[in-house]
C-alpha cells in the first residue's frame, strides 16, 4: 500500500510524471496558448476590419461589464421560455468556470505563491474544501452535458438541428464531455493508486470510481496496473485539454467568448430604434459584406445555434422561408468562406443566387422575438434591416410594397387616399375635433394611417375620441397636416422616405402648442418615442430632396412626452376622470400584447388595467407579455401576400379559444393596435373564427363601459 506518499492531506500535482515529461507538459501548453492567443486576434482583428458602428457600444464600460456579467452569470436568458435548457446551461457553465477556477488556484499555488514563498497552501482543510468542490461541481458539469446530449442526440429536438449543424456541434460536446469525466476516471485511478486515503472520500465521485477499481482486483486490478493507467490517463486527458484550449477560437467554442463581448456591447434599444443613414451613404446597406458593422460581424461569431430564435419566429411558424439563425449564420459562412479566398456573390437579391434570398426578408415582421429569445443578445434586426435597405437600393421590392411607397410619396397615406379625406372618420362624432395647429391642447393626438382610412379601424378611433371626450380633457389633431408615421417603411428599407415624414412630422408638432403626444398605434409611439429623437435633422436640411427645414434633434432630451393612448388613458381612470365602478361589463376575454408595444416598449399592464376597469375577466394566453406571438403585420407583412399555413393571426386565434384556462367561453379578442386589429379580423374569416369569438380594441371595451355607466346613472 503507498501510504506514505499520503500522510499530509494534500497530493502530489504530477503524480507519476517524469521532470523530462514536465517539461514536455509545458512545452505543449505554451503551443496551446499561442495557438489560442493567435486565434483570439485574429478574430478580433477582424471585427476591426468591419465599418463602425452607429451607436456607442463601449461607453461606461465598467458598467456594461458589470450588467453582462449579471446576465451570464445567471443564466437567466437560458431559463426564458426553457426550464431544461436553462438547467443544463447553468451545469454546464457553473461547472466549467469552477473547473477553470479550480486549475487557475492550483496554478498559482504552485508558479506564483510557491515560488515566491517555497510553501504551499494546497493542503490540510483548504485542500479538503477544494476537493470536495471540485467533485461537487465537476458533476454538475457532467450532468449537464449528459442533458445537452439526451437533448441533442436522444430527444433530437428540432431546434438544435439545421443545415448550419456541423461536426463541429458533436465535437464540442463529446470533447467537454469526455474532458469533464476524463478527469474524474484520472482522479479515481490516482486515489487507488495511492492506497485510498481515507481524507480523499471527499472527492466523492473520484473515490466511488476507486472503489470499484478496488471491486475489480479479483480480475487482476493492482496498484501497480493502477498506476500504469494513471500514466496514460493523465496524458489523455492533458493532450485532449491542450487540444481543446487550442481549438476555441477556431469553431463553435470561441462562443464563450463573443459571446459575452457581444452582451457586453450590446444596445439597450436595439430594434426599438435603427441605425441612420448617414447622408454620404456611406456603406449603410449590404453591397458587400464588408459593408457590415464590426458589431454585426460579432453577432455571427456570437451565435450558437442554439435555435431560441427559430423556435419563437411567427415567419417560420407558418411556414415563410424566414430562420433568424440561418440568416445570421449564412452572413457568417460566407464571410469566413470570402477570408479563405471564396469567390464573391451578392449578398441579397431575387432568384437564390444571391447569400440571402430577398423572400427571407420579406418574410421578417419585425417583431423582435428573436432577438428577445437570444440568450446572447445578437441584434438580428439592426442585420435585417441593413439588407432591406439594399434590397430597396436595388429595387427588389415586392410589388405591393411598392405600391405603398407610391401611395406614402403622393399622398402621405399608405393608403393613397386624399390628404383632404384623413379626418373624416371624425365625421359621426357628436362633437366637433380641435385642430391642435390652431389653439392650444393637453394631447395631440397622432391618430395614424389606419385609424383615419381602414372602415373597422375608424370605430376604434371615434371610441378613443369619445374616451377623452368623456375625461373631459383638451386634444386635438392635426387633420391634414398628419401623414403615415414611417415605422414600418423604415424597417422594410426604405430609409430616405422615413425621413421625409419624421422632418415633417417634426415640424408639425414643433408648430403646435401641447403638453402630451398620444399615439394610436404602437408603431407610431415607438417611433416617435424611440426614433425621431435620434435623427440629425441638420444633416439632410439642406438636401433639396428633403421637403422640410428643420435642422436639430427633436425630443432629445424628452421634454415632449410621448404617450401610447392606453398609457395616457390609464392615467385618467386611476384620476378618475371616467368614473369607472370596475363592474360594468361582463366579458370572458382574452388580450394580444402588440409587440411594438410590449416586446419593443415593455409596456404590458396600461392595457390589462383598461380592460380590468371595464369590469371584464381577463384570461391570458399561454404566450402573453414577452413571449406574445407577433399578429402577422409587422415589417410589411400587413400590405404583403404570403403563401402561409397557418397563418399567424389563424394560429393565435387557435391558442386563445383551446389552450387559453377559459378555452372556447373566451368571447373578446381583445388588442391594442390598429395592425392587429386587421390581421385578426382577417384570421377570423379566413381561420373560419368568425362565430366563435369577436375583435375588439381596448377603446371599444371603455366606451362600452362608459355607457353602461351612463345608463346605469339614468335608471
């Protein structure tokens, strides 16, 4: 029995290694880390070869650290929507940091505290506590990777596979997975080997593993073969490490890296507000790719496919040719494949010859539930947007699309109605509109495209109207001087039109006199709130295609506060201002979250107040607030044909009358958006919904209720 080696508690680092091998030891980790050092800058210097980003990505950088930090440390993007998932991540990456801690101490104990001091504090209770954590944290490493194997190889679940699944996926799990068991069959050996000391029963995992090869000595088993086999282990295990140091920032490993540089650098805004143009048009679309950010170039590297963003993207649910992660893994196929000396192609265009197919990004609704599912905060949309511009630079622009245009450049309306007609919706109200261009207003009310010329989307803005008549508060609007507010225009491409309207529009509220902006639609607020501040009016004032004057920022340091309506609303019922009992109506209903309003804005309870101070029982879908599935309409999809099944607002329709508690007494639909409202009356009809339950707007629900309380006073 070797006991005497082991009378210290304590052991001996290179047990059964040779000074000659030593030192070959280190020879091969220097040739590990050069290796991955060398890998590391190039990877860097590449994003430096990328364009620069708009937005400030390293300002107080200190903080950013410190909040990415918090994000991957707790994993907390891995828990949204995915228990399991979240589960195994966190054994995963709890382990393999304790693991790498635990080398790092070992490491110091032995080249910087042993050589300075000649002693060790690698021994008694602190080598206890090291062992007993180590074991207990290199088995939660296992486990997880054993999960993310049943997972992957078992369970096949859909999302981890694709055509960007390579060998590279196997490797990187099988490789950590044996590295993580690796070291605990090299632990059980050296503990056999060494005659079992009673101390070592706190690595409990490396100890069972002794007591079987203890089991095994009737078949031969001895210290001395023990030993043998330490020898071979430990080199299996130390080569298959250098490997693996080696081979991180050359495949999917190097993730553990971008990826929290990419959350670090992340936009806080990202998607609720876009990149300008700037007005030399410097690289601001996708000729090629070196046209892209260096922070786009790091949202390719950062990705891991791990397929939250298809999982939960409305286009690839009904069947468009749309994959958030395909998307951003082509961008980096090809870049990788053009620094390898590939031959060039266009980066988007009509007819499959190009890296994205312009059908992709036509598909794309702008939701931004990729980028909320992404758990490395990866800004698909600030990519998506930048080849939809260089699709509207090529004029590959779907047919109706730019049909829209033609009606916004003529008449200021996507619908291509007369100026003159917007305010007529107005027209059966029993009291007359202010013009907020001529007298002073609380609110001025942006009443927006469809709530002014859709038939059904005109009963919701005389419902609204009639609401803040009821509050007894001033508002106006701006009639004819009002035009489409280009938040969705600007996300399918055509920036320089955007423009237009927000230098127009500017110019409108700049000339009026108001306390609050009130918008209709979400898509309008979030434009307004998120992306008119950001436009250097001055830089395009003196372009003669741009038919306004204005030359500063607006809003910037907010000083005009824009409104949702159901914000500004909410407001008045909790001031009492509509004399709501809560007991009004009776409803069974359910609510859709907009996304330009929950997702974008993180605005979810305005609305549910309204509908709870009407007196009626909300039941909420299975996918509300940030995980509310997008209507359909979003980025274009609303002036565009889709050959879809289902349909987005047919399968959201499915979900609030069968997986919703009250299931089929569900009697309301209820939104908060003119958008939705015509995709869901359009899912009703063609889902075959239209006896089973009705659309309404939040608006139509209070000004329902307003006259119950009307009537309920009379009588």
């Amino acid at each position: 029995m070797n006991v005497v080696a082991q009378t210290e508690v304590t052991r001996e680092t290179y047990y059964g290694i040779s000074s000659v091998e030593k030192v070959l030891f280190y020879f091969l980790a220097a040739v590990a880390i050069l290796v991955f050092l060398f890998g590391v800058y190039a990877r860097f210097a590449r994003y430096a070869e990328g364009d620069d980003d708009p937005f400030p990505r390293v300002d107080d950088l200190a903080s950013r650290v410190v909040a990415a930090a918090k994000i991957v440390l707790t994993n907390e993007k891995q828990f949204n929507r995915d228990l399991y998932g979240g589960l195994m991540h966190a054994f995963i990456f709890w382990g393999f940091l304790s693991l790498f801690i635990a080398t790092s101490i070992l490491a110091f104990d032995e080249y910087a505290f042993g050589a300075l001091l000649a002693t060790s504090f690698w021994h008694g209770d602190f080598y206890l506590a090291y062992q007993f954590m180590v074991d207990a944290m290199g088995l939660l490493f296992v486990v997880g990777l054993g999960m993310a194997m049943y997972r992957r190889y078992w369970v096949q679940n859909e999302r981890l596979w694709g055509r960007h699944t390579s060998l590279e996926d196997t490797a990187f799990v099988w490789i950590l997975f044996l590295l993580g068991l690796g070291g605990f069959v090299l632990e059980g050996i050296r503990i056999y080997a060494t005659g079992m000391p009673e101390f070592e029963v706190v690595s409990f995992v490396g100890y069972g593993l002794a007591m079987g090869l203890g089991a095994l000595e009737s078949m031969g088993m001895t210290e001395s073969l023990a030993t043998s086999m330490h020898w071979w282990a430990w080199w299996s295990h130390s080569l298959l490490a250098f490997f693996f140091i080696a081979w991180i920032p050359y495949a999917k490993p190097f993730h553990m890296l971008s990826s929290f540089a990419n959350v670090v650098t992340r936009d806080e805004k990202a998607g609720k507000r876009l990149p300008g143009v700037p007005a030399d048009l410097d690289a601001t679309n996708a000729e090629s790719i070196d046209d892209f950010t260096w922070k786009e170039i790091l949202d390719q590297d950062a990705c891991t496919k791990c397929g939250r963003c298809s999982a939960v993207c409305p286009a690839k649910a009904s069947d468009r040719p749309l994959d958030p992660r395909n998307v951003i893994l082509d961008l980096k196929s090809y870049r990788e494949s053009l620094d390898a000396g590939g031959e060039e192609r266009p980066i988007i265009a009509d007819g499959g010859t190009s890296v994205i197919d312009a059908e992709t990004m036509e598909s794309c609704m702008a939701c931004m539930a990729c980028m909320d599912a992404c758990p490395v905060e990866i800004e698909h949309l600030q990519s998506f947007t930048r080849l939809n511009r260089q699709l509207v630079d090529q004029g590959d622009v779907d047919s109706n699309m730019q049909d829209v245009f033609q009606n916004v450049m003529q008449n200021g309306n996507t619908f291509g109605d007369s100026p003159r007609n917007r305010a007529d919706w107005a027209d059966d109200l029993e009291f007359d509109l202010a013009d907020a261009r001529d007298e002073e207003v609380e609110y001025l009310w942006y009443v927006g495209d469809y709530p002014s010329y859709d038939e059904r989307n005109k009963r919701v803005a005389r419902s609204l109207a009639t609401i803040l008549e009821a509050a007894d508060v001033s508002f106006g609007i701006l009639f004819e001087d009002e035009k489409y507010d280009g938040n969705d225009i600007r996300r399918i491409g055509e920036e320089f039109l955007y423009l237009e309207l927000a230098g127009h529009h500017v110019e409108s509220f700049e000339a009026c006199d108001f306390e609050k902006l009130i918008c209709t639609d979400p898509h309008s607020y979030n434009t307004f709130e998120n992306e008119y501040p950001e436009v250097d009016f001055e830089e395009f004032a003196d372009d003669p295609m741009m038919p306004f004057e204005y030359d500063e920022y607006w809003n910037q340091d907010g000083d005009v506060e824009v409104l949702h309506w159901t914000q500004a609303v909410e407001e008045l019922v909790t001031d009492g201002k509509l004399a709501l009992s809560g007991t009004e109506l009776d409803y069974t209903v359910t609510y859709h979250d907009p996304c330009h309003l929950g997702r974008y804005n993180d605005e979810y309870e305005a609305p549910r107040e309204l509908i709870r101070a009407t007196g009626c029982d909300l039941q909420e879908m299975p996918r509300n607030r940030a995980d509310s599935f997008c209507c359909g309409g979003g980025g274009g999809g609303l002036w565009m044909d889709f050959d879809e099944e289902p349909k987005p607002s047919e399968e959201r329709l499915r979900e609030a009358l069968e997986d919703t508690d009250a299931g089929a007494g569900v009697e309301k639909f209820v939104v908060a958006c003119p958008m939705c409202m015509t995709m869901y009356e359009d899912g009703r009809k063609t889902g075959g919904f239209e006896e089973d339950i009705e659309i309404v707007d939040v608006a139509e629900l209070l000004v329902e209720a307003i006259g119950e309380r009307e009537t309920a006073g009379l009588e």
